[in-house]
C-alpha cells in the first residue's frame, strides 16, 4: 500500500545565499560530503575515487540537455514562451530531432492567456539572425493545464528541428536560480559524457566529472556504463499535497541497452557495488527490477507505475528480474530496451540495485528528497545539517555527496 508520509516532515530551511546561482570555475573543484555507514566525511569532489570500491560498476545517465525555451511573439506584440516538454507527433525523441518541415510537441506555455488561437511568429533579434530564414512558428493544437498543450511547430529551411532548436532556442536553466539563461549555461549545465538530445534538465550529479576524475575512476578499475532518461519538468514540480500519496509523479522515458544490463547481471554474480551518478539514474536502475517482474510474470516489460513499489511484497531477486529482460531482448533480437516510469522512491522502498549514490543536494519538501531518505536510512536530516554548517552549496550547480546505501533488500 502507498506509504503515509507527510511532507512537511522533510522540510529544511535553505537561505536562498546557500543556493549556487553559477557554477565554480573548475567542475571537479567542488566540495564532495560521504556518508558510509552513520560517518560523515568531507573532501573535494576530484578526490571521489578515493572513496569509492574498485572493480565496482558507475552508471551514469548520458541524457542530454536541449535548448528548449523558444520564445515567439502575436501579431498583436504579446510576448509567449513555449518550454517544449516531450514529443508528441512524432513522439519518438529521435525521429521529431530529425523533422524538417514540422512537428508536435507537449509544452508548457507562459503567458498562455494572451494565446488563445492562430500562429505565433519566433521574436528573431540581433542575436538570432540565423532564425530569420527559418520562419519559425508554432500553432495552438490544444491547450491544457499545467503540461497538458500541445503546440505544432513549422518552419521553412529544411534544417531538422534539433537544429531549429541549436538556433533559436535558450538553455532552460532551474527557475530558483531567478537569473536568465547565460553564455557559459550552455557548456555547464551539460555533462561531459552527454549524448542522447532529450532532456529539459541536466542530469546534475554529473556536472561535477572531468577527463581527470575519469582517468582516477579507471584506474581503479572501476567499469562505466550508462542509462537514458530523459529529464523532464516534472523535476521542478514542488509536492504541493500535504501526503505524498496525494502527488502525482511525473513520468519519464528509460533507455538501457542489453550490454548495461549484462553488466548490471555480471555485478549481482560477481557481488560487485553499482554506483548510480544521480537520482535519474537511480530511479532508471531501480525502475528495471519492476520492469524484470513485468517480464517474469507477463512475458513483456511494461511501464513502471508510481506506486507499484509498495503494492505487494516481491520476492524474485535482482538477478532474476534483470535476467528476465536479457531473456526478452535475446528472444526479440533487441539491443535497447525503451520503457517508461513514475516510479517514485521514498522511505520504506527496499533498493534491488543501487549500492553507493552520487548526488547533488536537493530542494526542501521534493521527491528528490524522499529519495535520499530513503537510501539513507531516514538520516537525511544528520547529512543536511552538516553540509548547511560547512559552507556546502546546494542544488544543481552546488555541491556533491557520495552516500552508501543503508536499506539494500
């Protein structure tokens, strides 16, 4: 049954001057808090390696961040910004970044009332000269609440829409950090391993690696592999209900591939630590085992529904589920396995997979908070006020922490 936690119970007060506006000069510079078994340490993040257990496996999320903030003006002068969310029609990611013509997208839109029918024109300026010949526009196909819009896109040129988006589009940093998107957000709020176009945020424990921090990790024979899920503004969305029971998770598409999940399988045999870099990535990896049931008990991996966590008491092991889905994608000649997920991890979930966690720290009453609770062992509070005492920065351009699990099933 879904658990009864009230969210006031993770709340903390954040002075907005703890809040990391930019990022530091050097990626690896930033300050790194590691909690193991009930101690806190501190160190400097380029020095992660130090702390982490050879010959274990580092997954990381390879999703990558796309300028998704357009901004378009009515005949009439209006200004609208539309924040593209996910594709429609298409709605494959791939196939909507290769459209050249026009294409469909779920969006939020900002100053909606002003857009109530008819084409909106891209407000091109000196600093988009290149967007003049795309004659980019969009049309109102729907309007809904929240993320329910829909809004087609048309453009002349021929460039694909990935392209139109490189051109006129803005890098859509968090709204807390309250300042416009800037040159250098367009290089930093971009890991260095990014590769698959789809995010509408970074994945951002994993802003803080360099070549160097790599260069350390293998040498201590530490495997890297990835996931893709592509991060959507659901991340931002505060839990506004006074249970978490009454908040609806955002979903997410996941994009493993049958290597990784070997690998994962190669760890459970071998009693390897898994070290997810993020909590996109933990929820990614997690989300896997509940598709394995799917696979075990339907014959097919499905969509990972938020509460199905707690709906019922699971016994298969890690190793079966995961196994189960090598099975499937053997069977079906895939290499890459594409699901969906809200799954949504607070205290009393049981970790399958994820062993030691590498994550930024995150907003007062949030999921992301949850979660860290519950990979803690609920002494989220012992690790907040220590880095609040010591000058750490906080959220998605502050610092680190390097946290080992304390409830493995």
């Amino acid at each position: 049954m879904e658990p009864v936690i009230r969210i006031q119970d993770y709340n903390y007060n954040l002075p907005d001057g703890r809040i990391a506006k930019y990022p530091l000069e050097y990626r690896d510079s930033s300050k790194l808090l590691i909690y193991n078994n009930e101690i806190l340490k501190e160190s400097v993040f380029r020095n992660i390696s130090e702390y982490l257990p050879s010959d274990s496996l580092m997954i990381f999320n390879n999703t990558k961040v796309v300028p998704a903030r357009l901004f378009f003006r009515k005949e009439t002068g209006a200004v609208i910004e539309i924040f593209c969310l996910e594709p429609v029609q298409p709605n494959d990611y791939a196939l909507s970044f290769a459209c050249n013509e026009e294409c469909s997208w779920n969006v939020v839109i900002g100053n909606a009332k002003k857009w109530k029918s008819g084409d909106v024109y891209f407000m091109c300026d000196a600093a988009h000269l290149d967007a003049a010949r795309l004659n980019l526009r969009a049309e109102l196909v729907s309007k809904g609440d929240n993320n329910g819009s829909v809004v087609k896109f048309k453009w002349d040129g021929g460039c694909s829409f990935s392209e139109v988006l490189d051109i006129c589009g803005r890098i859509p940093i968090p709204p807390y950090l309250k300042r416009d998107t800037e040159e250098l957000d367009y290089d930093r709020y971009q890991t260095l391993y990014a590769k698959i176009k789809g995010s509408v945020a970074a994945p951002t424990a994993g802003l803080h690696f360099t070549e160097g921090v790599f260069e350390c990790i293998d040498g201590k024979n530490i495997h890297r592999d990835n996931v893709c899920l592509h991060v959507g503004a659901g991340t931002f969305v505060p839990v506004k209900s006074e249970f978490i029971s009454d908040h609806v998770m955002h979903t997410e598409p996941i994009e493993v591939s049958k290597k990784l999940l070997v690998n994962i399988l190669n760890s459970i045999d071998k009693v390897r630590k898994i070290i997810a870099v993020g909590t996109t990535s933990t929820r990614s990896l997690e989300s896997l085992y509940f598709a394995g049931v799917h696979c075990i008990e339907s014959g097919v991996p499905g969509d990972v529904l938020q509460w199905e966590p707690y709906s019922k008491e699971y016994n298969y092991s890690a190793k079966e589920a995961i196994a189960a889905l090598v099975e499937y994608m053997d069977v079906n000649s895939l290499d890459k396995l594409v699901i969906r997920t809200g799954i949504i991890i607070v205290p009393s979930y049981k970790f399958r997979i994820v062993d030691i966690l590498v994550t930024n720290f995150h907003q007062p009453q949030s999921t992301l908070l949850l979660l860290i609770s519950a990979f803690v062992g609920g002494e989220w509070q012992k690790i907040y006020n220590y880095a609040l005492n010591n000058d750490f920065r906080f959220l998605s351009y502050g610092d680190s922490s390097l946290l080992f699990c304390s409830s493995k099933a």
